[in-house]
C-alpha cells in the first residue's frame, strides 16, 4: 500500500464526468472525481511509473502480511499466527489462475472476508476458515484434508459455510424469510459459521457493481430480509449496519445517495466525529470524579432512510450523531448533564427528562441535543 494513499483518498472528490470504483472503508461507493482532480492523480501516477489502474488496484488490493498485522493488534500468539498463514498458502495455492467476475485474483475476496472478520476480533481458527471458505465449494480440496491439514475444529467450520453456500435463499415474504432465517442458524453447528457467511456476504456486497442491476436487486433483497436480521440477533451491528446501507444503495439507489449527499460526510469522518466528543465527554466526566461508560456511534444511511419514509424530514433527524453516557446514580446522571451542557450549547427544546417521567415501557435516560465539536449536532443520552 502507498504511504502516501490517504493523499490520494483526499484527491478522489468533487462530482465531474469521471467515475472511479473504490473499495475502502466508505463502503463500495461510486466516487466521481472532477477534472482537475482526475488529472492530478494521472501525474501521481506518472510520477510512480503506474497506470491509473495499477494504483487503484494496489489501493484496494490487500496482503497476508497487513492482514496478520491486523489479527496481532489483538492476538499475538504465534501458532496463531503461523495457522492463519498456512490457511492463507493453501487457499492461495488451490484458487491459483481463479478470478472473480470482476477479473481481480480470487484470493483477494477470502483475504478480505478474513480482513472483516478483524473489525470484531475473530480467532484464529475463524480466521483460517475465512480464508479456506470457498476451497471445497471452488478446487479439488476435501473436508478431510483440510482437517488434516488444520485441525477438526477449522474443517468444520469450512464445510459449514459450504452448506450454507449450497443453499437458494429467496424472500418472497416475511414469513418465508423468517423460515429461512431458522435453516440457516439450524445448520450452523458453530456461531462462526454464520459470522463467517456474514463477512463473505459483506465483501460480496462491497464488489456488487460489477453484477447485473438484476442480480444486485435480488442479492441485496435476500441481504436486506434475511442476513441483516441475523447479524443484528448476535449483536454485530458494524457488518449489519454495512449491509443495511449497501442492500440500501442498490434496492433504492435514488434515496441512498440523496442522504449521502445531504449528509456531506463519508462514514468513516463521521465516525471520527463522534470519536472525538466520546475522549472529551469522557475527559470531562473523569476532571469531575464520575465513574462511567460511554459508547458512541454515527446513525446509519439506512436508519436514516428509515426516519424518512416515515415522513420525518430531514432537518428534524437530530440524532445523526449520538452518545451514551452510563453513570451510577440517578444524581450521577443530573451532575453529568451540567458539566455537558456547561461545556457544549444545548439545542432548544431537544432536552427530555425520562428518569423523572419514564416512557411507559419504563426507559429511564435523560435526553439532550448539543452543538458539539465544530457545530455539529450530538444527541447525548445520559442513564444508569
């Protein structure tokens, strides 16, 4: 990867007649780059003595090596490590000469769908089976060599996401995708099978352009009414929020990207965002002595969506960006209140009180809006 990629990132914006295909951390969205942009990026590449897409495949383009650096931030233990290799050298050597449909090399989607599974720490066995997911299904590999080769507990994963591949989901109704909900947790012995099958169906999301609009509707329906609802059952809301906003771009491509545009910020900025005022919320609350947790996140294209096909509008939606602030008492929760809005303006009228007045489901938080870091709206929630 270059050292200088996030200048190029940078460069890959404005709206022109030039349209680029990117995968990164934005999800798979369609960047257009304007002219003077375009340009820019052609001396770059020159520059480098690389076509231009030489330079995108290397951006989007990922190794076994950054894949293990990402697995040691949170697990350093060699015969881990050395595991994940050899799944990676036998996946490499079985899908040799193999290409996707979007003529990258095929290795390149079971070391992202491993790449996923680093975002919520998976362990090392998950992780070689990520990467030996598509051997049986895609080469001459067999569960038992594979269980020879790796051990019992990865061969049953592989031949797990192998059996849910097999299967033809449709969605023509609720209820038959409620059924089908059940047959794929039914045949998945070992939790990491679906979480797996999720992450495959995420990189598969990511790269969906390159299929007929035919085939991106159905993919991103059956996505929508029967994978989402499983990644949100076991709490993995990073991948279910993902394939929300992206089953989102294809069923309804005119809605997705007016709520991009109108929110002027990629995901991973509004991430940031809310990262910053999480460090000085916390700061605050600790110069004060008051013990809490805090947890923050960015509302997703598709809640959004939602919001609105509900009819509210769109300057109404103050929660875009939201924290949590859990505290240890009731008094606790009025002192933290004070310090925040002593800090941030309140917004008028967007102050609710339902530990004095708590909902009927009896929900006990207190509710406020403030202008946090650079005027940005933050809905903050303050509750024990």
């Amino acid at each position: 990867m270059y050292k200088s990629q996030e200048e190029l990132f940078n460069l890959l914006s404005g709206a022109f007649n030039v349209k680029l295909r990117l995968i990164n951390k934005e999800y798979n969205y369609i960047k257009k780059i304007d002219i003077w942009n375009y340009l820019k990026i052609n001396k770059w590449c020159k520059a480098k003595n690389l076509t231009l897409s030489e330079m995108v495949n290397d951006i989007i383009n990922i190794t076994i090596d950054e894949l293990i650096e990402k697995f040691k931030k949170y697990n350093n233990n060699e015969k881990d490590i050395e595991l994940i290799r050899r799944a990676y050298d036998y996946a490499e050597k079985k899908h040799f000469g193999q290409k996707r449909i979007s003529g990258d090399d095929y290795i390149l989607h079971p070391l992202n769908v491993a790449l996923i599974l680093t975002e919520i720490s998976a362990d090392a066995p998950c992780m070689a089976a990520a990467l030996l997911h598509d051997t049986i299904e895609d080469s001459d590999a067999t569960k038992e060599e594979i269980e020879k080769l790796f051990g019992s507990e990865v061969a049953l994963l592989v031949d797990g996401v192998t059996k849910l591949n097999k299967i033809n989901f449709t969605s023509d109704s609720e209820a038959s995708a409620a059924y089908q909900r059940k047959i794929l947790v039914g045949l998945s012995e070992d939790v990491r099978v679906i979480i797996i099958k999720l992450a495959d169906r995420l990189h598969n999301m990511r790269t969906l352009d390159v299929m007929s609009e035919e085939k991106q509707k159905k993919k991103a329906k059956e996505t929508l009414e029967i994978l989402t609802p499983v990644a949100h059952r076991l709490g993995i809301y990073k991948i279910k929020s993902e394939l929300e906003d992206l089953s989102l771009r294809y069923l309804k491509p005119d809605a997705y990207f007016d709520i991009v545009e109108k929110l002027n910020q990629k995901k991973v900025e509004r991430d940031a965002a809310v990262s910053k005022m999480m460090d000085e919320v916390s700061s605050l609350l600790k110069e004060h002595n008051i013990p809490h947790e805090i947890k923050g996140r960015s509302k997703s294209i598709y809640s959004i969506y939602n919001k609105l096909a509900k009819g509210k509008p769109f300057s109404d939606i103050y929660d875009i960006l939201a924290l949590r602030v859990f505290v240890d008492t009731e008094q606790e929760c009025y002192i933290a209140l004070g310090l925040i809005h002593s800090k941030y303006k309140p917004v008028p009228k967007r102050f609710k009180d339902y530990i004095a007045m708590p909902k009927t489901n009896l929900y006990q938080s207190l509710h406020t809006t403030v202008f946090g870091i650079d005027g940005e709206l933050l809905c903050v929630m303050i509750g024990i």
